[in-house]
C-alpha cells in the first residue's frame, strides 16, 4: 500500500537547514508519519489534539505489514528517538538492557516522585478509512492496547495467507476485566475485532468501501473477541466520524 503509514528511520528530506524541527522530525519517525494518533481511554476512541470521538463500531483496514513492536525514547513528554522493528519482517526489537539510559538517577520521575524510564515498549498499528482514505495510527505502551493488537496479529496470522492481496477490515470495539487490585476496579482495554476484508488493489483505487462483506473463519480459541459486535446496531462501515 503506497499510501498507507511506512516505516521511517529519519524525519525526512529537510528543505532548508534553518527551518529544521527536531521535535517534529521525531514525532514524525515515531509515528510512521501518521497525523492522526487514535487514543483510547475509559472504553471509547479519540483522535487529533481536539479529541474527535472515534464510535465504537467503526470499521478501520488494518496496515498489518505497517505495525511495529519496539521501544520508544520520552524526555519532556516528547518522543526523542525510537527503534522499532516491523512484526512481517519477524526480527525481535532489542531488548532493553541494550539501549542505554541505565542511570536511574538521572532518568525523570514520575508524579509520585518514581524513576521514570525514558524508554517505554511501544506497539504501532497504521489504520485506514476505507471511505475516506483518512491514514491514522493507533500507538500504544498499555498493558490493554499491546494485548488488543496481539490479539489482532493472532487472529490475522491464522487465515492471512488463504488471502492473498486482501486487507483485513478491523472494527472498534471495548472490553474490560477486574483489575487484581481491586482498589483500580474494572480496566477497560481497547478490541480490534477482525470482520472482513477488503482488495489491496480496490484499496488504491478508492473503491473499498463498495465492497460486500465477506465470511470469516470461526475466531480461533484464547483471541479477544466483542460477542455479536458486528450485528449491533450502528455497527456498519462508519468511517465519518
């Protein structure tokens, strides 16, 4: 997909030296070049800087040869640097212990006072409105959201190759679960359910959302899962949000 989020390893060719943004280049590597970061919070979806609500329900494609697992740097609550890999290629990111900043006493804290590592595990999964064409990316160090995109990668990893030069269609759904400490209650964590599929070639051409829906498999065993989620009403292929 030409026109879907790539990995970038630079901020990109700078027109003039003076103009140059190192905040806005990192945010730009960090990102994959995505303007609209999805945000998920208390069971619902946001995105852009004004929070516009994503619906529950909506329909995204889904970049899976675009998403990453990896680590990314923060230093004044500013991305600094990054080292990401993409999942297709099957190279595991590097483990912590080999990216430095081992100096606890020289790392920020957090509100309580703590050490903070600057360096935080980092799951990116590039989305796509298949009306629209609107790219966004959904960009997570949760517990909830890395486990929402394994859970994606799971269910996609068991059927993507009885489908050649199709995207999988993904839609926006919630869940929750008791938190071991029962003093946080009940933590809701963000479901990419997998509904259909769409034309790599139809998705270039901006025609992939006149396509009909298409049977999925059973949903295989231990993969999150919104029960019927597809059959709830206002569930269809909103991407106008």
């Amino acid at each position: 997909m030409s026109n879907v989020p790539t990995t970038q390893t630079t901020g990109g060719a700078v027109a003039n030296p003076d103009d140059y943004n190192p905040y806005a280049a990192c945010g730009e590597q960090a990102t994959g070049g995505a303007r609209n970061i999805i945000k998920f919070r208390k069971g619902r979806y946001f995105y852009s800087q004004d929070d516009i609500e994503i619906p529950v329900g909506t329909r995204l494609i889904a970049n899976m040869a675009g998403a990453k697992v990896g680590w990314v740097r923060w230093w004044d609550g500013r991305p600094t640097d990054e080292v990401m890999a993409l999942i297709a290629d099957g190279v595991a990111p590097p483990r912590r212990s080999e990216l430095g900043d081992d100096d606890r006493s020289q790392w920020e804290t957090d509100d309580r006072g703590d050490p903070k590592d600057p360096w935080q595990f980092t799951n990116h999964l590039p989305l796509k409105g298949p009306e629209t064409g609107d790219e966004f990316l959904f960009a997570t160090s949760t517990r909830g959201g890395i486990g929402a995109i394994g859970a994606c990668a799971k269910t996609y990893g068991t059927v993507y190759r009885q489908k050649p030069g199709k995207l999988p269609v993904v839609e926006l759904q919630a869940s929750d679960y008791a938190h071991p400490n029962k003093a946080y209650g009940r933590v809701d964590v963000p479901v990419f359910e997998l509904v259909d599929w769409v034309d790599e070639v139809d998705l270039l051409s901006g025609e992939a959302g006149d396509q009909a829906g298409e049977d999925l498999p059973s949903e295989p065993e231990g993969t999150t899962s919104a029960a019927d989620s597809a059959n709830r009403p206002g569930a269809g292929r909103r991407t106008r949000f």
